[in-house]
C-alpha cells in the first residue's frame, strides 16, 4: 500500500462516520449545502466528439474508393504490380476508412444494461482489424514481389508513371483531410472551464495550485490514426511506384517494380504492426500512453486528506477516455460530506492528468483488509474467511 505521513484533521467533528463505502456521485441528497462539490464537478471535459472525424472519412471515402477503381484498372492494364499492389492498399484503405466511419457511429450508441460502458470499445476492435489487414496485404505483395523477381513481364512504364502520379496528389490530398480533420478535433475538443475547475480546486485545496500541473495533451484517436496510416502508407506506395516507373523508363531496370512493391510492404507491415500493437494494448487493459503511475500516485498522496491509497487500475475505454479506480485511506472522523468534497477534489487532479472516469472508495484507517494492500493489486486475490469482514471487490 502506498502512504504518507500521517497528519492531524483540520477540524474536530461532534460525529463518527466509517469511511469504508464506495462513493455514489448521482446521492447527495443527505449531504445538505454540497454547493462546493457540484462546483468541483459540474464542469467535466467531454468525450470527443466525432462529428468531424466522421464527416473527413466520409470525404476521404468517397475519393479513395473513385481512384482505387482507376488504379486497378491501370495497374492491369500497364501490367504493374506496384500500381496493383497500391490498387490493392486502396482497397484496404477503403475498407478502413469504412469501417471507422461504421465504428465511430456504433461507438455513439448508449450503454445499456448488457453494455455498461457503451460500443465505444468497438473503435478498438476495428483499429486491431485495419492494422491485422495491412500486414497480410504486405504479405501478398511480398509474395508477388518474389515472382516478379524471378519473372519480371513488360510494362508500360509512361502509363504507370502517370497513373502513380495522379494517385499520389490523391492520397496526398487525402491525407491532408484526415490530418486537418483531426488537429481540428483536437483544438475544438477541449474544455474551456479548466482555469475555473483548477481555481475552485485550489479554493477548496490550497495544496492544488492553478498552474501546478498543465493539462494533459489528449492523445490522438487511435481509429484514425489508423486509418490515417492506411493513407499514409498508400502515399509511400505512390512514389515508390513513381520512382520504380522513372528507373524502368531511364535504366531498363525491368525489376525495379517489383523492388518498389517490397518497399511498400515493408512501410505497409511496421504501420499495421503499430496499429496492432496500440489496439492490443487497450484490449489487455494497459496503462494508457502518456499517463505515469507513479505521477497518478503522487498527485493523489499529495492531498493532505489522503494518507494512504492501494488497489489502483488505469486504462483506457478507448481513445482519449482514460478510467481509473482506487482506494483511498483517510482519517477515522471523516464525513460523508467531507469524503465526497475529497472524492470531488481528487478526480479534479486526474482530469488534470487525463483520466476523465474514476472511481474511488473511501475507506478509514480501520478498515479491515481482507485482500492485498498494494498499490496494484492482483484483482483475483479473494478473501479466505467469509468473516473477515470484507468479501473482496471487483473492479
């Protein structure tokens, strides 16, 4: 368990109250004048919005599924395989972009009682398809690549350079969409009462000054940065080919194509394994990036009400909303009313880290631990007498 000297209470109370409960945010009806924590809470950053990302795929959409019709019939035409193959990462840049746009209006879906986080998970899932996809379409093309080594056919290398080149101002066109798409996601997406929220936390807490700590820069959205890879990679895909088409044209290199399709792949596989592994990493639960355990711990030991905390978890739902849950140990004298301007107080600092739901249980310095007191706790520890007065937790 982590800890910290232990202080005395500012006031004295004419009351007892166990701190050992888990806190409700929607009952305050007992607490009475509870101005101070709807102060603390009212303004919370909102979930991105994906209005603007779901209207720049819908763009890109449009003009990468046109021109992949075009390339491929050029492709088949010229005999290229380097036009082919980018024909075919447009394909999948299609499907990408489709599917993103499909899972951003899933992820809109309310959570219900079978779903108690909602379909915003669902982004991640199709995040981990577009990255699988490219690495198997890398490997296609290596595949191919081989035997045009072995066999390089005739191409008309003047119609490939042309069609290359038309494809290439397309994905460039299209990726600046998707780029300026998302930093304009990015400026619009903040909250604009951070100085009010930080001032009413240092108004309450005098430890928690307004600039101690800046806020956390919200990490891109890890749907479309992965379809905005897929662009990317069709991009590189189109200026190998153009160079491939302008080495055939003035050395003869016949096999320069094929040598243009293998470095394509080669881009297409450390993007998708990239993808991949962001995708997994928020399906296993991970620390979200940017986010320190141990700054987590600090900021919440560093209240004065706060002597010890154990049992804490961090992930992310999905791109750029972060979750946590803790256990937090204060003083025995402690109200219902003063743990829930604590709890208020407390998430305002992780809202400053970037984690925007947290859950946090209070609990007094007598409350029995019938489980591990370590900050991360092994959540399938359970307790081994029904007696010991605490039957465990979940998260």
């Amino acid at each position: 368990m982590s800890s910290k000297p232990s202080h005395p209470a500012s006031d004295s109370h004419d009351h007892s109250h166990n701190a050992g409960h888990q806190h409700d945010h929607n009952d305050h009806g007992d607490h009475g004048d509870h101005g101070d924590h709807d102060n603390l809470a009212a303004n919370k950053p909102s979930v991105q919005d994906t209005k603007g990302y779901q209207r720049t795929l819908l763009i890109s959409f449009v003009i990468i599924t046109g021109y992949m019709f075009i390339e491929a019939i050029g492709g088949w035409m010229t005999g290229s395989l380097a036009l082919l193959s980018d024909a075919g990462h447009m394909l999948s840049d299609a499907i990408a972009l489709g599917a993103t746009l499909m899972a951003f209006k899933i992820g809109e879906k309310a959570a219900t009682r079978q779903k108690t986080f909602g379909y915003k998970r669902f982004e991640i899932l199709v995040a981990g398809v577009n990255g699988a996809t490219l690495i198997i379409i890398a490997l296609l093309i290596f595949y191919e690549a081989i035997k045009r080594f072995n066999s390089p056919p005739e191409i008309a290398t003047q119609g490939m350079l042309i069609i290359a080149t038309i494809g290439m101002l397309v994905n460039v066109l299209v990726a600046w969409l998707m780029h300026r798409g998302n930093n304009s996601e990015d400026s619009h997406g903040h909250s604009h009462s951070s100085s009010s929220n930080n001032l009413d936390s240092s108004l309450t807490d005098p430890s928690a000054a307004p600039d101690s700590q800046a806020p956390a820069k919200k990490p891109a959205n890890l749907n479309m940065q992965s379809a905005y890879l897929h662009v990317l990679s069709d991009l590189m895909g189109s200026v190998a080919a153009i160079i491939a088409a302008l080495l055939m044209m003035s050395f003869g290199w016949v096999w320069a194509d094929a040598a243009a399709s293998v470095i394509v792949a080669i881009l297409i596989i450390i993007s998708g394994y990239r993808v991949v592994r962001d995708s997994v990493h928020i399906l296993m639960e991970g620390t979200p990036k940017g986010i320190s355990i141990e700054t987590v711990e600090q900021r919440l030991l560093d209240h004065p009400q706060v002597t010890k905390m154990h049992d804490l978890h961090v992930w992310s739902i999905t791109s750029g909303l972060n979750a946590l849950s803790c256990h937090v140990v204060v003083d025995d004298e402690m109200s219902i009313r003063e743990a829930s301007l604590l709890i208020a107080e407390l998430e305002q600092r992780l809202l400053d880290l970037g984690i925007n739901h947290a859950t946090i249980q209070v609990e007094s310095l007598s409350h029995p631990q019938a489980h591990s007191d370590g900050l991360i706790c092994d959540i399938a520890e359970r307790p081994t007498s029904a007696n010991s007065g605490h039957m465990g937790h979940s998260h």
